[in-house]
C-alpha cells in the first residue's frame, strides 16, 4: 500500500478548488482560521509533514525546515512572489518550490490601472466630499487630477505584468511609455514602450508604476533620492512588493509634496498599522494587497498550487516550479 502523503495549510479560506484536489490523494491539515497562522503554532503544525501549502505571509525559513524535518518534499505558495522563502536553504535540503506566475498577470495589470486612476482623478477625496457635504456645486479647480492623455507612463519592472500594465495605460492615448529593466524586452517594441536608464525614467515621467519583483538590486529602489529625481507633479504606483520603497522617503516625499501623489497596493509591513502617516495623507490611496483578488484569478491559482505540490510529492515534474 502506497504511503498517504501528509499536506499542511497554513489557513482555512483556501479556494476550494486547490484544497479539495488535495485532499483526493493527501492527508490535508490546516490551520482552522482565516488569518495568518501564529509562528508557534507554525512551527508545532509542520512536524512531519511532507508538503506545506502556504501564503506569502508564512516565512519558510531554515528554522521552519528544522521543525518539518526531512520528510519534507515541497513548498507550495499560493503567490507569484517568493522572498517570503529562504529558497538557498530548501535547495540545500532538497525542497522543491512551487509558486504561481502568469496567472495573476491580468488581475494585477487591472488593479495597477485601477489603483492609478483611483489616485490620480482623487477618486476617494471626491466620494468624501460628495458623502459629506463638501460637493455644493460643479467648480471648474475642484477635485482636479493628472489625466493619462497625453501623459508620459515609466515602468520599473517589465515582465509579464509590468508590459501588461504597459498594453493597457496606451489605450488611453499616452504620448511615450517607458520602461526600466535588467534587460531589454523584445515585447516592447509591439506595445511601443523604450527602455531607459531609471534616472531618465523617473525625471521624464508623469506617472511611474512599479513592477519590479523584490529582489536584492531592487529592495528601496524608490528611496529618498528617487523621489526627489520624479517631476513634483508625478504619481507613484506601487503593486509589487513594499520591500522595494523605503516607505518613510515616501512619507516625507508626499508630506512635502515632492511628488502629487501615490498609490500603494503593497505596504511595509501588512498589513499596515492603523496610525501609519499615509493613512493621514489625502495625496495617498492605500489598498489592502489586492492586486490578485479575482475570483478566476485566485481559484487558478490554488489549483495550480495544489497540483504543484501533487507533482513534487509525485516525483514528476511541475506546472510551475521555482529552479
């Protein structure tokens, strides 16, 4: 008889799809909350198993390892980021890492473009207004905002996202679209977008929308200095990862009005504490990580995890492995 594989998951709200393909071959346990499981109760949760389905809030870290122990064949985040992993570790110990990338791309280059224009027409600030009592008649100052018309759009970060974003923002009549990347993208040439150094990137843009993974050569890219280099009128997006601002230059940034405005999907930390300054900023929309949250997006996503770590524990290959 065929040893049962033992599975955790570190939450209870799951999509059903992934959870339940699961469950047909594996012994599945799971935290029973819909919240980020506590790191003790992580560490007792994981002894033994042989797979572990989790988020990017749940740090797989050599500590985590120890307590799996050597059963462990594979991780399997439900997320395209993985710097919540110590990948160099699971390789030392022969743990393989499954991920989701390309199936989010739509979700977020919406979100990205939704975020944008929420921030830039002052989408919230006119909802406000409106709700209580500040809309007393049409003002032709009132409520204005950059529109994309005509506009030049940078893009830290031109993958799959990143030139998904760049499609959509040239059908609203942009006059260039520029990119910064480790490397050119023959893509662009088809969307119409430039490759640039990040200096030229940030002081000819209107609006400049991070895309950029979070890696070492990217972690605060958008510092202190950064800001000061974007034209005083430019709107920042960010649905990324937080790791790559340094929140606090941002703060100051907006504070002193060095630039318009920002939008910001990601935060350091998430989620962000209630009495964070960007909370006060009227020139800051915050959003809570959901640059994923389509019903079709997240429900292939958990299928892909899950067959993921089907694979792996299987010995055969997998849909989306991290190498």
């Amino acid at each position: 008889m065929s040893t049962v594989h033992k599975v955790f998951i570190t939450r209870n709200d799951m999509p059903d799809v992934g959870v339940e393909l699961l469950k047909k071959q594996c012994d599945v346990r799971k935290w029973e909350k819909a919240s980020p499981i506590p790191r003790d109760e992580f560490l007792k949760s994981v002894a033994g198993v042989n797979g572990i389905y989790c988020t990017l809030n749940d740090k797989i870290d050599k500590e985590l390892l120890d307590a799996a122990g050597p059963n462990l064949k594979v991780v399997g985040t439900i997320s395209v980021g993985y710097d919540h992993i110590d990948t160099a570790e699971c390789r030392t110990r022969g743990v393989r890492i499954g991920y989701t990338p390309n199936v989010l791309t739509d979700a977020t280059a919406e979100l990205t473009l939704a975020l944008l224009l929420t921030t830039s027409r002052r989408l919230p600030e006119a909802q406000n207004e409106a709700k209580t009592g500040g809309w007393v008649s049409w003002a032709p100052t009132w409520m204005t905002g950059p529109g994309l018309a005509g506009s030049t759009v940078g893009i830290v970060g031109f993958g799959r996202i990143g030139q998904a974003v760049a499609r959509r923002v040239r059908a609203f009549n942009t006059a260039k679209i520029l990119y910064y990347n480790r490397s050119e993208k023959p893509e662009a040439k088809e969307i119409g977008a430039c490759k640039v150094g990040f200096e030229e990137l940030l002081t000819q843009s209107d609006f400049v929308i991070c895309c950029a993974a979070l890696v070492p050569e990217t972690k605060e890219i958008f510092n202190k200095s950064a800001f000061e280099k974007m034209k005083p009128t430019a709107v920042f997006v960010n649905t990324s990862r937080g790791g790559t601002v340094d929140q606090g230059a941002l703060i100051e940034a907006l504070q002193n009005n060095t630039i318009r405005a920002a939008g910001l999907d990601v935060t350091t930390p998430e989620p962000l504490p209630l009495d964070n300054p960007l909370f006060k900023l009227k020139n800051c929309v915050v959003l809570p990580h959901i640059g994923s949250a389509t019903i079709e997006a997240r429900n292939v996503m958990s299928e892909l995890t899950a067959k993921n770590i089907l694979c792996a524990l299987n010995g055969s290959d997998m849909p989306a492995e991290l190498k």
